[in-house]
C-alpha cells in the first residue's frame, strides 16, 4: 500500500525541529532527509528510522520492524511522532551518526 501524500506532509511537519528535514518519493513511498542524510523512510503510511546509537539512546526500548519485505529493521515510530521537540531531537541524532553522503558522479551524456 503506498503512503498518502497527506501522512507524509503530517510527519514532515513534526520533524521540522531537527533542521532541513525533506522526502523523497521512492516507488510509492518516502525516503526522509535530513540535513542531505537518508534518516528513515516513510512506508505504508509509517514512520521508520534507521537504527542509529543516538536515536536508541533518546528513545530507549522502541518496536522494531523491516519498512518493506527484506529490508533490515528499523525503528517504528507510533505514539511518539504526536511530541515534536522529542523527534526533532531523534532525527537530529540520526543524522550526526551516519556518515556524510558521498559525492555524486558525473552524470553522463546520453547517447545521440
């Protein structure tokens, strides 16, 4: 079931606190930035975070489940997301702990 646009405009909404926090429709469903960093995705009209050390630290004990079949788990966020300093902060920590993107490659021409 791919997410509505208004579930992910709600959850961008209570992230804002964290920095420049901004999605990225993938297959039906979100990929969530966060100062350029992939920080979770948004699937089936959920919030999943990636696991990260500071994320646990803030959160403690919090359900996790794969996004998508085959995916590795991440943490799902339910009751939490209604507090928005306290995601602000969770997503903030995640970006800190991954490591900056890499560059892009050039993009090719296409061919005549």
């Amino acid at each position: 079931m791919a997410t509505d646009s208004d579930v992910m405009t709600y959850i961008l909404e209570q992230l804002q606190g964290a920095g420049k926090v901004t999605a990225r429709r993938m297959f039906g469903e979100y990929a969530v930035y966060c100062e350029g960093r992939v920080v979770g995705l948004i699937c089936d009209n959920q919030l999943f975070l990636k696991p990260a050390p500071g994320a646990h630290a803030l959160l403690g004990p919090v359900a996790m489940a794969p996004p998508y079949p085959g995916a590795k788990p991440h943490l799902l966020i339910d009751d939490g997301l209604e507090d928005r300093a306290l995601m602000a902060q969770v997503v903030a920590a995640i970006a800190r702990d991954l490591p900056e993107p890499g560059p892009k490659a050039p993009r090719r021409p296409r061919r005549a």
